[in-house]
C-alpha cells in the first residue's frame, strides 16, 4: 500500500465509483475488501490512521461471546463462533485458539459454567476451538498459577480466538488493496453531496497532508464512522435523531508475570454484572473491559479514575498478589458504538447485533455488531448497498478469502509472527542492514525494520502510526514507547524524505498522545 499512488487515484477518478466507504475501522475497512473483492469499484476515506477508532482497542477476542448466550442472543453467538471459525481459517498468522479459566470458588459454579460453557463449545459446530472441560484444584492451578487459593474448587476451562486487531486490520486494508480497492487514511469527509433528487451522490474530503480537497462521487456512500456514524450521517441531514448509544471501555495492561501460565481468566460476573477477561497478549496481561455511558465521542477517550479502580479491584479479587496504579504498563479506552434501544437499562443490555440503516437520502450506516463478525456485516452490508443502487449483482467471495499475510505456521518467525509471509521480508531488511534487526527499546522485540515496514508497505505516516498500531508498543508499554518515538522518528523521517522539524514535532505530539496511556 502506496499512499502517494492512493491518493492520486482518488483525485483522478473522473466517473462515480460504485461505493465510497467513510471509516477505515473493521466495519468500513471490511466492507472495502468485499466490495473489492467482488469486484466493484470501491473507494475508502478515513479522517486518522486505519484502526485509530475503536478497532484498535478491543480485547482482542475473536469470540462468539458466552455473556450474550447468558442474555439469550443464541443468534448472535452462532453467527460470530461461525465468523470466529472462518477468521482462523483465513488468517491464521493473527488468530489463535486461547484457553478460557473460569475459576470455581462456589460449589455451583462447576456445573453452572460447566454446561453453559458446553452449549457454546456444541454451538460452534464444525467451527469449534476445542472441547470444554471441567478442571480439579490442581489442574486450575497449572493453568493460573497466580490465582487466589483461598476458597479455590476448580475451574471450567473452554477454548476461543485471540488476536492481534490493529494488525488485522492493516493486513484487511491491504487484502482490499490488492483486490483493488483504493484506501486512503488521513482523509477526513467533510460533506456529502446530493443530486437534483435530494439523493446524497457523493463525498468531499480532504487531503491532510497536501490540503487538497478530493472530491468523489459515488453511486453509494456507506457511513462506516463506528462512534461517529450520527455526526456523517448529520453531514447530511442536521436533524436526524442518534442511531447508536455510545459507551466505553478500558483495558489495563500488566506485565506477562501476572499470568505466566499461558491461560486467560474469565470471570463471568463482575458486581456490576459484567464480564471480564483477563489475558496474555503479546507478552504482557490484558485486563478489561468496563462498559460507562459517554455523551461525546473522541478519537482518543480517556479512562475515568473509577474505572481504573474498578478494574484493580475485580483483577485482586481473583489474583494472589493484588494489582495496583504502579504496576500498570498501559491504559486504553474504546468506545463501542452500540446500537439504541428505548427500552434498555444500560450500556451493557444493549444488543451487540449490526445494523444496516438507510437515511431517506440514500446514506447507507451499518453500524453495532462485533470486530469477530466483520465478514458477515460487510456482507451484509454490500448486498444491501448493490440492491439499492441496481449495481450489477456479484457473489460474495470473502468466506474463502486469504487475508494479507496468511501463513500456517507464523510462531516459526518469533516477534515478528504477527506478519506472517511479511516477516520474511522484514528479515530481508534486517539482512540488508543489520542496524535495523536491533530492538528499539529493552523491553518491547520491536525492531527498526517494522519501522521502515510499516512506513514503506502500511502507510504508516506518522510515529503513533507506527508505534500504536503497526506495532502495538503503546497499548503494551507506554512509557518504553515514549522512550522508542525519537529512534522511530528519525526512522520515519528517513523513509518518508522529512526533515529534522518534522521529526522533533512527531516525537513532541507521539509523547502528549502516549501520556494519556500512563496511569499515575
Ligand atoms: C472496550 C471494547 C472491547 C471490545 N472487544 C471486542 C472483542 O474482544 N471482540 C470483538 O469481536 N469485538 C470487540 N469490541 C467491538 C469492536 O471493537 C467494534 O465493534 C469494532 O471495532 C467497531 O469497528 P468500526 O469500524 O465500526 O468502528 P471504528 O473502529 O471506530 O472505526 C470508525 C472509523 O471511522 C472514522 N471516521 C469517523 N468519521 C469520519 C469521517 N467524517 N471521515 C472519515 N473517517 C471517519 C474514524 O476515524 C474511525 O477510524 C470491543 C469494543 C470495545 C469498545
């Protein structure tokens, strides 16, 4: 992926393509790829970086969701282990199969979660990850050697998908490049166009970098803005009522030692009635998530101190040696764009199921559902848009779609697993200059060559770019990312022809950015 070549095909496009897609998350980047991939004519703005949304900041499951069969959704649960099942199968070098504890400190909980966790293994069908199984004392301990003993009876243990979001996302984005899709990221759409019948026709955006103004037209425009869907969709109508309640979410990043068994922890009654993981990501322990009400939506939401607390505490619970403020590494909020609903009672009872809505304009928004079930919302999403627009009808062909990257065995390449087939040609920059195979900080593997990577094939424009999203240094370890930016700058510059003021201003706005992950 060439931003330069991007960009000029998106100013030189004379005629309407067959969609403009607003939002590069996972619900607008995945509705590019099977566009593409079906072989429309397809165009994707995203006003920051690809996945500087909510897509970068999940828990990182790929998973059917044992809370929502608690809640009765036995749809929703089938549908996503479905999608689970197809997304290891098409990118298996970023998905993984992860084993679930729930410890059992009542006598009640053995069998309770017990079948529970056996209807959502039975669900899953030929998709499955793994049979669940009830453990002993002894067997909870080897998997959770941290936890808390007191009281301890056993576990249920039970299988799911991990992966790495942002990563995904960039190997989704280039899969709709190679299908022929045009994507281009800082490139915010600040208007919509309408025809002589009030039918919105087209985008105009702008270039962040040049100031250029792009102007497309379009036979359909899919409002994919995640938790700013309501503000595209008011670029059209200023008086249309909210379609989504927004609500956030935290995670605490720990270092790996908090669960050195390789097993994740879920608790499936937090006292606010929620459910929460705790999982070894990438090296390190993520612990989260929270679910608040928020009235504004940003690009960069902010923890409340309760839910901080909130997290801490319920981790303690379970853990022998309680968590604090100072062993956290990281902080990271997403908001999730759920879809309203007049008569819930919170956040939390609202469905996880997508939407697809069209404005009387013609705007088409889907919006809700999960990272998980992004194939079958892009699906859905580009049969209703050919439907609309009388578009010539073409099968759907991503089931069966290799996503960028695909490799069986990527564990063989280390840090750099998460690249699948790229990591050998990471390694080809390494051979070429070995200065670049050097981690750029003790305590994170990530190596100058993903810089050069991520700036060269991933459209990384800018430090964050880099360290939040193509690597996830930020989300692990946010003090050694502040310490990582001037390497990364001068990294950057180099390869994107900057000079020395551009670089002292990436690392000055990569360190204000990177405070916000720090818990004091
Ligand atoms: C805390 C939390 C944990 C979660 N955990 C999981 C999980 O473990 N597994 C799972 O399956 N799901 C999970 N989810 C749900 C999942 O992350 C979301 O459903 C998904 O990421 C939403 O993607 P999106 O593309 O709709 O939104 P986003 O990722 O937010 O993308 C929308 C994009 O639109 C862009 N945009 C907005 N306005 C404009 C404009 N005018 N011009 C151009 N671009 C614009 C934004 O910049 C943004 O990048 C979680 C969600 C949260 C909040």
């Amino acid at each position: 992926m060439n931003r330069g070549e991007m960009l000029e095909r998106a100013l030189a496009h004379r005629e309407a393509w067959d969609m403009v897609v607003i939002g590069g998350g996972a619900t607008g980047v995945g509705v590019a790829l099977d566009a593409a991939a079906r072989g429309y004519d397809v165009l994707l703005l995203e006003q920051s970086d690809f996945g500087k949304g909510t897509s970068s900041r999940s828990t990182k499951l790929v998973h059917g969701g044992v809370r929502y069969l608690e809640q009765g959704n036995v749809s929703l649960v089938m549908e996503a282990l479905k999608e689970r099942g197809l997304l290891r199968q098409n990118a298996p070098h970023l998905v993984s199969n992860l084993a679930f504890v729930v410890p059992n400190y009542e006598w009640w909980e053995a069998p309770f979660y017990g079948v529970g966790l056996k209807v959502y293994n039975l669900l899953s069908g030929r998709y499955g990850f793994g049979t669940s199984e009830i453990l002993s004392k002894e067997e909870t301990l080897a998997r959770l050697p941290t936890i808390r003993t007191e009281g301890l009876r056993g576990g249920v243990v039970y299988y799911d998908g991990q992966f790495d979001d942002a990563r995904l996302l960039v190997n989704m984005a280039a899969t709709a490049a190679e299908q022929g899709a045009a994507l281009l990221n800082y490139a915010p759409v600040t208007g919509l166009t309408r025809d002589g019948y009030g039918f919105v026709d087209g985008v105009v955006a702008h270039d962040l970098e040049s100031g250029r103004e792009i102007r497309a037209a379009a036979h359909v425009v899919i409002n994919a803005g995640g938790p700013f869907c309501d503000a595209v969709r008011r670029l059209a109508d200023p008086g249309l009522p909210p379609l989504i309640a927004p609500s956030q979410g935290i995670h605490l990043v720990f270092d790996g030692k908090v669960l050195p068994g390789g097993a994740a922890i879920m608790v499936p009654h937090t006292s606010d009635g929620r459910v929460m993981f705790a999982i070894p990501w990438h090296g390190h322990t993520v612990v989260g998530t929270t679910d608040t009400p928020v009235e504004n939506v940003s690009l960069e939401p902010r923890p409340l101190d309760e839910e901080i607390e909130f997290v801490l505490e319920t981790a303690s619970r379970y853990l022998r040696q309680p968590l604090t403020r100072a062993d956290v590494r990281s902080v990271f909020v997403g908001i999730r764009p759920l879809v309203r609903s007049g008569d819930a009672t919170s956040t939390a009872a609202l469905s996880r199921d997508h939407l697809i809505h069209i404005d009387p304009s013609g705007l088409i928004t889907v919006t809700g559902g999960k990272w998980t079930t992004w194939r079958g919302m892009a699906e859905h999403c580009v049969n209703t848009a050919a439907l609309l627009e009388h578009l010539p009808e073409k099968p759907c062909p991503t089931r069966n779609l290799n996503i960028h990257g695909f490799h069986r065995q990527a564990e063989r390449f280390g840090s750099l697993a998460v690249y699948g087939s790229d990591a050998l040609h990471i390694q080809d920059l390494v051979h070429g200059e070995p200065a670049l195979g050097e981690p750029l900080h003790a305590a994170l593997p990530t190596i100058g060559a993903e810089v050069v990577w991520a700036a060269r094939f991933e459209m990384a424009r800018t430090v964050e770019d880099v360290l939040a999203r193509r690597a996830r240094a930020l989300f692990l370890n946010a003090r050694a990312a502040i310490e990582m930016a001037p390497r990364t700058a001068d990294l950057l510059a180099r390869e994107l022809g900057r000079d020395a003021t551009w670089r002292d201003a990436q690392v000055e706005a990569f360190r204000k950015v990177a405070a916000g992950y720090l818990v004091a």
